[in-house]
C-alpha cells in the first residue's frame, strides 16, 4: 500500500424506517472492522425525519450503541442530499460547497427497510455517480416488495410458499374475501406487511378470529399485506456475494427458542436467549447443495448484485424447501447471519468489507461504459 492514496468510503446508516437502530448497530460492526490502511471512513447518518448528518453530527446519532468510534476525526457538519456528481460530494447547506474534501471513492449503505434498501437511496446515489456497495435501484426496489419478489421467484421456477396479497383498499372493501383466501391457505398462517424487514408487524395467526387484528397490525406499516401458508419446521439462510458470477456461502440455520414460535423481531433483538444460530446447519450435503444452488439462482432471477441473504423455510424432513426472500443489505450487527456465514465460508469480517467494496468498484466501471446517448453514425 506504500505510495497508494486511501479510499474514502461513506458509512451512510440511520435512516426513517422502522429498523434505524439496526442500522445503527451495523454501522458501528462495519466502521470499527473496516481496514483502516486501506480505507478513510466518513460517517454519514440519516436520522428519523431524513436530515443528513456527516461525521462529528453522525457520530452523536450512534450514541451509546458507538463508544468506540470516539477515535475518529470529529470535524462534522450537517449535510443536504447529494449531488456534485464530478466531484462525488456531498454539499453543505450553507454555501454550496462540497462538505467531504477530496470526495468520496465509494459509499456502504448499512441503511435497512424502507427509504434505505428499497432503491430510492440507490437511485440518488445514481444520479450523483457515486459508486456503492449493494444491489441497484431495480434489484433493491424488487428484494424490498415481496410480493413483486415472489412472482418472480415463482416465474423463475423458484419454490414459493402459497400466499395471497392483500392491498389496503381491497381489504377495506371486502374483508370477508381476505378471510376466505386465507382460509384456503390453511391455518396457520403468517400475516406480514409487504416491504418491511426485521420480522416488524409479522403474525403467527392460528385461525380466523385473529387475522382481522394481524392485517390491521400489518397495515399500519404498509398499504400491501401479504398472507403466506405456513411451513414451520426449519429455518435456513445462506449468504451470496458478487456480480455477474455469484458464490453463495455455507448454509446456516436459525434454531428458535423458549416461548417464542418463529423468528420474531422479539427473538432476533429483545430477548437474548430467544435464537441461536448454528453454523453450518446440520444439514445432509445433497440439501446444503440444492439450498446453495437456489439462493444463487434467486439472486440472479432478481437482478441483484454485490450481496444479498437468501432465507429459506423447509419442512423437518427437508422433503420441501422454499425460498422465503431475501435480504439485499443484511445486517452487519454482532448477531447477523450475512457476515457470519462468510466467516465460516472461509471470509473473515475485514476481507468481505474489501470484497465488497471492490465488487462495487467493478461495477460501477463497467456501468460507467455504458453510452446513455445515440449519435448516429454519418
């Protein structure tokens, strides 16, 4: 590295979905192991109601979740949006100029759930030429709808579970028909909101008296519900990584435990004895096989890129298997599967955050290629 200048990575976490503190912890696992010979890091937080912080002013936003980031250069301001595409800059509000000297080389989004993984971070970074880490704008939009996500799944000759969705507006007209569908799905059933991550407003429903409550709940986090048939037996997840040739990780498993019946947001973050993950899974090679295979083609079938979890439900006797959805920026928490199967793969913390970012690189040069205009030919 002598002689070679930094990069300069933009950590962007925070954000104004209802997982902002999970990505507040992410943030805090990929600053604290990103290699600092390699790379400068710009903090860049989004709090709540959407004001971009940069540095000192993002460092205040990890609080108490961050103590050891106190080591880094604190010389913040606040931040508007972006552009400044030549220079790839943030701009201070104030007068125009860019807040980061020297710009940034590329950008990590840790940003979970809604206006952070659903593409519409992506698409601005697009706008300003900005290099980041991550699927693009159609491949964000797409792992964040589940529904859109398992038509295409299902076109792709993927196995989904059965499930209807449900929109607002059609349940409010004709909840009895809501009641019906999910009758013929089989009880249990699992009630979700359509674009939200974390298990947020997720149900186990056991019969018709509880659905009305769990849609109700479901919507007051989406316009769309989904309503899935049951497969409870396993839980599987296998991490991916790369572009154009994907390579998917050992297969891990999510062991629920005490009262709790499926991976709720309660069991992943409250209660600290509520999961424990074995990796690899005690799985059977031919199974750990056909997992692997299907999370690569899911992630090709959906236009992703550079990461994504693919999470799985599978009978006990692994008779059926089905692609649950996935994750196109999973957490970097203490706890999460993403790095953690790498790590078992064989890839330690600080070299996946180095695959990563030059995955990201690599793509943007060969987006860059690209011609956007026709000039004819005289």
């Amino acid at each position: 590295m002598a002689g070679r200048r930094k990069l300069r990575v933009g950590v962007l976490f925070g954000g104004r979905s209802g997982e902002h503190e999970i990505s507040l912890r992410s943030a805090l696992t990929v600053i604290s192991a990103i290699d600092r010979a390699r790379y400068d890091v710009v903090p860049i937080g989004i709090s709540r109601d959407g004001r971009w912080y940069l540095e000192t002013d993002a460092l205040k936003m990890l609080g108490a979740a961050a103590p050891r980031l106190a080591a880094l250069k604190r010389t913040g301001i606040a931040v508007s949006l972006l552009p400044y595409p030549d220079h790839r800059a943030l701009v201070a509000p104030a007068n125009g100029r860019a807040a980061v000297r020297g710009g940034l080389d590329v950008i990590f989004p840790v940003l979970h759930g809604t206006f952070g993984e659903d593409g519409t971070v992506q698409g601005l970074l697009d706008l300003a030429g900005i290099p980041y880490v991550g699927a693009g704008v159609l491949g964000s939009a797409i792992g964040m709808d589940k529904d859109v996500q398992k038509r295409l799944l299902r076109e792709a000759g993927l196995p989904v579970v059965r499930y209807m969705a449900i929109t607002d507006a059609d349940y409010r007209d004709d909840p009895a028909a809501a009641r019906r569908q999910a009758a013929r799905l089989g009880w249990p059933v699992f009630v979700k909101p359509n674009a939200l991550g974390s298990s947020i407003g997720v149900t186990r429903v056991t019969g018709p008296r509880g659905l009305a409550r769990a849609i109700e709940e479901a919507l007051r986090y989406d316009r769309k519900v989904l309503v899935e048939a049951a497969c409870e037996g396993r839980e599987l997840e296998c991490a991916v990584l790369g572009n154009q040739r994907p390579a998917a990780s050992v297969v891990g498993e999510i062991v629920v435990r005490g009262a709790h019946r499926f991976y709720s947001y309660e069991s992943k973050y409250v209660d600290e004895h509520g999961a424990a993950i074995e990796i690899p899974a005690r799985l059977p090679a031919r199974a750990a096989n056909r997992i692997r295979a299907l999370a690569i083609r899911a992630f090709t079938a959906l236009e992703l890129r550079g990461m994504a979890r693919v999470d799985f439900l599978a009978k006990p006797d692994l008779r059926e298997i089905y692609v649950s959805e996935v994750n196109t920026i999973p957490g970097f928490t203490a706890i999460s599967m993403y790095p953690k199967l790498w790590e078992a793969s064989g890839l330690p913390l600080k070299g996946l955050l180095d695959r990563l970012i030059a995955l990201a690189l690599e793509d943007h040069r060969a987006r860059s290629r690209l011609k956007f205009t026709y000039q004819p030919r005289l």
